[in-house]
C-alpha cells in the first residue's frame, strides 16, 4: 500500500496531542512544537531528506509512552481519574513524574519500533532525555548519546521551558541565554550551537503565524512510500496501542474490526492492495474517540442524550483527522461512514440508501457485529447467533445491508 508516512503522522498528531492534554494537561501542541525546532535544527546539519522526515516523525512521536505511563506507573493500571486533571498539581505531577520515569524512554523506544522509518533510528526515543552530564534517567553522557536524540532533547526542553506560542523576541533571546547556561549540563556544546545558528526569532514568529504543522507541511519534503502488509499492520497497532491505554475497549475493537475487514475483503475478492486498505480504514474508524472524553467512552450504564450526542461526533472527527492524508480519500470515506444507516438514520454524513457503497456497507455491518461480540462496560459479549438475529433484525428495518449480513454469518459462523 502506498502511504505518505510523514502526512500520516502529522494528521495523527492531533489525536495523539489531544490523548495527552486530556490524560496530562501536557500542550496540545508540544509534540508539534519539538518537531518545528528538530527540523530546524537537522536541515542546518544537512540531514537528507530521508533523515529529516524520519527526525519529525520522531519529534512528533516523542511521548508517544505518556498514556502507558498514567495507567501503569500511576494508577496501577486502571483507568485514570480524569476529574483530576481539574487540579493543575496533579497534572503537574503527572507530567514530572513522566519526564523523570525511565519507562517514558524504554516503552517508547519499544513502541516506535513498529514504525517503518527509513533510516536507523536505533535509541533515539530511548536516549532523548539523556543530559550531557549523564544526569538523566539512564545516565548516558552526550558523547553516548546519538544526534537525534540530542536534537529531540533540546527542541524538547525549548518548548517545555518557553512558551513558543506567545514569546516576544525578548523573550527568546532570554530563552537563548537560559539554554546556552545549561550547556555542558543538560545540552552538549554541539547541540547548543547548532540550536542558536538554526533557530531564529523569525522561525518562532512563522511558528506563531502559521502554525508548526502548515510550516512544515511546506518546507519538509514528504512523499509517498509502498509500503508491505505487514509494515501498515505495525503503524495500525503502533496508533491502537495508544488508544488502548486511552480506553480499554477501542484498541480490542479497532484491531478486531480490522482484522474482520481484511477477512471479508479477502472474501468478496478484494485484490491486495484493496484488501489492506479496507484493513486500515476498519483499524482507524474509531481514531476520532481520541477526543471524546473517556468518562464517556467507559461509561457503564445507558448515555444521556447530551452524552450520545457528544460520542457522534467521533465519526466526524475520523473524518477530519484521515482526511489530512494524502492519497486515502476511499479509506477515510469507508471509515467515516461506519455509523450511516441505509434509511437515513445514521450519523454524520446524511447519507442514506444508493450513496453508501458496498465497502461503506460491510465496514458498517462488520463494526456492528465486532461491537456485538466483543464485552463491553456496559454489556456482556453476545454469541454469534443472537448477534446474527440483531443485526437481521436491523436489516429488516433498512438499516444495514441484509446480504452482507447473511454472508458475516456464513464465514464467522
């Protein structure tokens, strides 16, 4: 399947940043921010443009541990109170905590490896938070350290430090001064000057005018890249593994739904390629729940009518968030429209009857039978058959396409 990665990732950027604002009050922006400062900083080092986009995705990806970090180091593994967040020392804490814990860098290091970049980017993730006096959380020294993982340091620390968004040419030259202080203790000298001839206070003001994501989008290079079944499986589970330490039920449904849609593409003869990304639209349907609020989304009993409204909206947000992919205009159609009914009923496209495809159709029915069959807060698992009479049922009514539900029933069966 050809994908453009870098377009992949700066579109799941904002699921990601989103995830870790609601779990951590950490910037919605952040993630973005280090990868402006990283490219900045590797095109003065004359990093290829292989390397450039492999050290934004990085960048982009750096905290990518941060939920695995809540519900493991700090609540034990259970869902964490968000309610507290309301108290900024508990975000506070949460973010401190995460930044010092050697499992941001090892579980991040970890999870990165599912992700096919280009060129070796071996313990970058793992020693981005390494000092240069070897006072970080795995005490690697600078000369230990590879230049990536400085780089993401530095630009790390730039926006953690600073406000990027509103700082005044004063201020970063203040901001300039702080980091040159901090050299040969947090930063190597290399990597302090390479930051002051890279990054200028006319870089920080197009950041603030453009935005980090815009700015690089026209500068940085991307381009599509064909990549196997497996490598798209891994970026699948790389993103589901996120939301799984979001809510417990959206990774086990996104991959199960998933791997029914490759099952049943192969089934109805799909060519490869076509069946893979019937694959990635099943696994990413559900990416738009990154912004609802997991009160919600682990609610045990019925929702209100505001909260059901509020849940909608994920369908929408699928939509926002694929549709900054280049070159998925079919899979972000098929996974957008996995809540549209054949009468009209559904939700949100206002699409009905003839305007739903076949791969809108059965991307529909197969999300309804996973949902079905799977335990959820609110219900236990369904067997196949009572779960076939459903969705008959809601066939009979012109909700779904019947045909495909008989033929769901014919291979799960």
């Amino acid at each position: 399947m050809k994908l453009n990665l870098t377009d992949t990732l700066f579109a799941l950027s904002f699921a990601l940043d989103t995830v870790q604002y609601e779990m951590g009050g950490i910037s919605n922006e952040h993630g973005k921010h280090v990868a402006f400062i990283s490219y900045l900083m590797g095109k003065y080092l004359n990093y290829d443009n292989d390397k450039l986009n492999d050290l934004v995705g990085l960048a982009i990806l750096h905290d990518n541990a941060f939920t695995e970090y809540v519900r493991e180091e700090y609540n034990g593994g259970e869902l964490y109170d968000y309610d507290a967040i309301a108290n900024d020392s508990e975000a506070s804490k949460l973010r401190n905590g995460f930044l010092t814990h050697p499992m941001h860098n090892v579980v991040g290091e970890k999870n990165i490896s599912l992700i096919p970049f280009r060129t070796d980017v071996k313990d970058v993730i793992l020693y981005h938070h390494e000092n240069a006096d070897g006072s970080g959380p795995l005490h690697k020294r600078d000369y230990e350290v590879n230049e990536m993982a400085q780089i993401i340091h530095i630009a790390d620390m730039m926006d953690v430090l600073f406000d990027l968004k509103i700082m005044s040419e004063d201020e970063f030259d203040k901001a300039i001064i702080k980091i040159k202080n901090l050299e040969g203790k947090l930063f190597s000298t290399k990597m302090v000057d390479t930051l002051i001839k890279s990054v200028s206070y006319e870089d920080i003001y197009d950041l603030q005018r453009m935005g980090a994501v815009p700015y690089l989008r026209l500068h940085l290079k991307s381009y599509e890249h064909d990549y196997n079944d497996q490598e798209i499986r891994n970026i699948c589970e790389f993103f589901a593994n996120i939301v799984d330490y979001k809510s417990s039920v959206t990774k086990r449904h996104s991959l199960g739904v998933a791997d029914k849609c490759y099952k049943m593409a192969k089934y109805y003869n799909f060519d490869d390629d076509k069946a893979i990304r019937f694959y990635f639209a099943g696994a990413f349907h559900d990416i738009g729940k990154l912004i609802i609020n997991n009160d919600i989304l682990e609610k045990p009993g019925k929702l209100t009518s505001e909260e059901f409204e509020h849940i909608k909206n994920h369908a929408k947000a699928t939509e926002m968030i694929l549709s900054n992919i280049s070159g998925i205009d079919d899979i972000t159609r098929w996974a957008s429209r996995h809540h549209e009914k054949l009468d009209g009923t559904g939700y949100t496209s206002n699409v009905s009857g003839t305007d739903l495809s076949f791969e809108d159709r059965l991307l529909a029915c197969i999300d309804i039978y996973q949902a079905l069959v799977e335990k959820r807060s609110y219900k236990d698992d369904f067997r196949h058959n009572d779960s076939i009479e459903i969705m008959r049922d809601m066939a009979r009514n012109n909700k779904i396409d019947g045909n495909i539900v008989e033929d769901i029933n014919k291979y799960f069966g």
